[in-house]
C-alpha cells in the first residue's frame, strides 16, 4: 500500500504532463464473459469470445510486473471460468498484487469454497476478497437475478465462505442498487448488515459497453438513489470502526457522496484515472480504459502479449485525451475508488474524519469483524 | 436515467462483423429466455433519413436491418448500432 501512496503524485503528474509513463495500478480482468446469471441489469451472459488462454494470461501478467496493486477477476461469472485457480496463481507469481477481489453469482456454490481456499492459499501475502452479489431478499434477489433459489444459494455460498479458515480473505456482500430494488434498499441494508459479512458495498447500475446495457433504462433515478444513498450512509455512520476498517468505511461514504454528485451535475467531479491508473483486460485480449466506456485500445495478441506497448500508444493516448476532456461521466465503482485515491482533497477530507474520529463507535457486524484479523479489511 | 454521451459513444464506425456478431448473440439470448425481448437500431440527431427510419421499431434479430444501413448517407459512414430491448420495457410502454 506505501508504494501505492508513493505512486499517487506521480500519476497526477502522469494525467497532468503525460509523464512519467505508468503502468495502471488497478486491474479488471475479465476471463470470459459467461454467466449463468439472467439478470435484469446486464446482457453480458450472451457474449461468447474467443478467450485468452492461461498460457496467454500468463504471458501478459509477464509484461506487467510488479505494477498492479488491486486486481479485480471479473465476469460474467468468474467461476465460471475454468482455469480461474490457475490464473490467480499466475498473477500473483508475476505481479504480487496486495488485493485480488473476485465477485460471484454463488450459483456454483458447491465448488466456490474449494476454489477460494486453494486461491486463498496459493496467494498468501495477497488479500483475497470475494464479492456475493445480493440485489434482494429473497425471491426479489432471484427475481432480479432470473434464477429461481439463487438466494438461497448465496445464503449457501455465504455460510461456506464463512467457515474456510483463510486468514487473507474477505467476504463481502455487493448490491447493484437498480430501478427494479431501489424501493427495497432498506430491507436489502437491513439483511446485509445483519449477514456479518466483512464489507458490505452497493454500486448504482448504469449503463456499460461491456455489459450490453447501453440504452436500456436500469438505472433508479436520482431522486430515489439519493434517499437509497443517505439511508446507507446514516446506518454506516451510526457505527464505529477500528484500524483500516476507519479509512475504508469513510472512502466508501466519500464515494456514495460523488456519486450523488455525478448524478446531479452529469460531469466528472472530480478527475477519472481510468486510462492512467486503472484499466481493463477483456476475455479475448482486448485492453480497454474501462467497461463502461470499452474503447478498444488493441489487443494484446497483436502485441506478443506486451500490455506496455498498447498502455504507451498513441491509441491510448487519444482515448486518455477524450476522457481528460470530459467527454465522459460514470459512477463505475471500481474506477472511482481510484480516482478518489487520487484526489487529494478526497484524500485530506478522510484523513480528517479518521483523525477525528468522526465515525461514531460501532460494534458494527459490517466494515470489521472483531474475531477476524484486523488485517482482513482492507479498501 | 441515462448517459446521454454514452448513446453517442456506441455509435463509433464498426467493423465488418459487429451485425453478424450483435444480432448472433441476441438470437441466442432470446433463445434462452433472458429478459431481451428483441432489438432496436441506435440514432442520433446527425444520422441520415434513411437511418432514422429504422429508429423507434422493435425487431427480432432474424428481421433486423444490418449494420451499416445499407443506403446510408452519413458523411464518413453509418454510424449506427444496435440495443437490446428488454421485457420490461414491453411491459412499461406498449406499442
């Protein structure tokens, strides 16, 4: 993480001058866009691609080094994808990145644990976080999900994740907040700060390339996310955290707050790093600034797998130019969290709150579970 | 509520296979019962008359006009593209 915050000037001046060159620290990748999910929120499931194989992957992790700090295995379903063990193994022999976040459906929860220990295990120094997506309770999560018993499996899947004695990994709970559960946000909270999960995050879903969504109205509107926002952010405030927990929780109301705040002014509101720190790498190679987006900047079989000549070309260059020219705005959670890393106003307003102690005290179940290691939560 | 740049951001020049591609995959989903219900051709205030047409109407993808339109008189080309339309959406606004 020091080496992160040592980074940080440097993409500012990165973004600013165009030196010095960087590599992203922040990571999607996205094996294979299966699913077997049916979701309302996300058409991702019908793309078929012809992947990239291990042998490919691991050739690209090659040409990244040391760089990423945060990679997120993404889908379609990452379980999904077969040699998903294997692939993380790789990454963290070539990258040693100090998070891996992995997010599920837990349809296949009778095989999820087996795979998250072995993960878990074969990246000791990594923090392993797997996300459960749960977008209601109930028959409204299998409703949004189109999979009859997928919350029971979730509650499965949860339970199993639970028992696994894995001192780096993170269990945590992930809510697509959309028009179809908005007015549901308050038994969804209720549910999942009652689930004791490690953290609990909500994103708003919006539109993306990657997900086929583009034009289809998913997205609640800014009145009712506004009421979902601060009733999450009044019960994250109502609790106390400890450690790293204290910076955590107070980045993640910064980010309900700019969310708010994209929504109201439709502009980025503060700069987006996508492009310079943090990236995407699609199931057939293709590397892209981010999902939402998805321009293709080349694919790196074209490139003998060298993830360096596509970041430092003139294709990414333009694209890095349209998106410092604000010709895009996104909520995307994922890039976000940079972009507030990398902002340093967001940056001094949580160093405040946790030198101030602001967070009221807690013995909350969400953000920190005093019988795990402290060390288990991270951002 | 939705990116009004996004809308504008799909409709970049595509590639030779993006028709055959797009509507494969919705063939598929529909076949398998997600919650798309057909396919509807993506406009902008630039695009020409014959383009904005096909605008408005639901296809199911066997019935689709492909992409780029043929006749299209957009300078540098058609810059059209396809969305999926969901159940929901039926449900909300019927035709």
């Amino acid at each position: 993480m020091i080496d992160v915050m040592r980074k940080i000037p440097l993409f500012i001046l990165n973004r600013r001058f165009g030196w010095p060159k960087m590599l992203p620290i922040n990571l999607t990748l996205s094996p294979s866009p299966r699913c077997n999910s049916r979701c309302l929120t996300c058409n991702i499931w019908m793309k078929r691609e012809d992947e990239l194989r291990l042998d490919e992957w691991d050739r690209v992790f090659q040409s990244l080094g040391r760089a990423p700090f945060w990679f997120t295995v993404s889908g379609g379903e990452p379980f999904m994808f077969r040699d998903l063990v294997p692939l993380c193994q790789s990454l963290y022999k070539h990258c040693k990145p100090g998070i891996i976040n992995i997010p599920t459906n837990s349809l296949m929860y009778k095989i999820i644990p087996g795979k998250v220990e072995a993960i878990c295990k074969s990246c000791p120094d990594a923090q392993v976080i797997i996300n459960l997506s749960l977008d209601g309770v109930g028959e409204k999560h299998d409703r949004i999900r189109g999979i009859p018993g997928n919350f029971e499996k979730f509650e499965q899947n949860f339970r199993a994740l639970r028992e696994l004695n894995c001192p780096n990994l993170n269990v945590g709970i992930h809510s697509v907040i959309s028009r179809f559960n908005v007015d549901d946000a308050r038994e969804l909270y209720d549910y999942a700060f009652g689930a004791k999960s490690d953290s609990y995050i909500t994103e708003i879903a919006e539109q993306r390339v990657e997900l086929d969504t583009v034009g289809v109205d998913i997205t609640p509107t800014r009145d009712k996310y506004a009421w979902a926002i601060d009733e999450l952010i009044a019960r994250i405030e109502r609790r106390k955290f400890r450690g790293i927990s204290q910076v955590t929780e107070a980045f993640r109301v910064e980010y309900y707050k700019l969310v708010k705040e994209i929504l109201s002014e439709e502009t980025q509101s503060i700069p987006c790093f996508a492009g310079w720190a943090s990236a995407q790498i699609y199931a057939n190679g293709e590397v892209w600034p981010c999902c939402i987006r998805a321009d293709n900047l080349a694919n790196l079989r074209d490139v003998d797998y060298d993830f360096g000549r596509i970041w430092f070309s003139p294709e990414a260059d333009r694209v890095r130019t349209s998106i410092r020219n604000k010709e895009c705005h996104c909520t995307l959670a994922n890039a976000s969290y940079t972009n507030m890393l990398m902002h340093l106003p967001t940056v001094a307003r949580v160093g405040a709150k946790v030198v101030g102690s602001s967070l009221p005290v807690l013995n909350g179940p969400v953000g920190v579970d005093p019988s795990r290691s402290p060390s288990t939560t991270k951002i | 509520m939705q990116w009004r740049w996004l809308q504008d951001h799909v409709r970049k020049p595509k590639d030779s296979l993006y028709a055959q591609r797009v509507l494969e995959r919705y063939r598929m989903g529909m076949k398998a019962r997600g919650a798309i219900r057909g396919v509807q051709v993506i406009v902008g205030d630039d695009s020409c008359p014959i383009c904005r047409q096909y605008a408005g109407a639901v296809y199911h993808p066997d019935d689709a006009p492909i992409i780029p339109i043929t006749g299209c008189t957009q300078q540098g080309g058609c810059r059209c593209a396809y969305r999926a339309v969901m159940d929901y959406e039926e449900a909300e606004n019927p035709r």
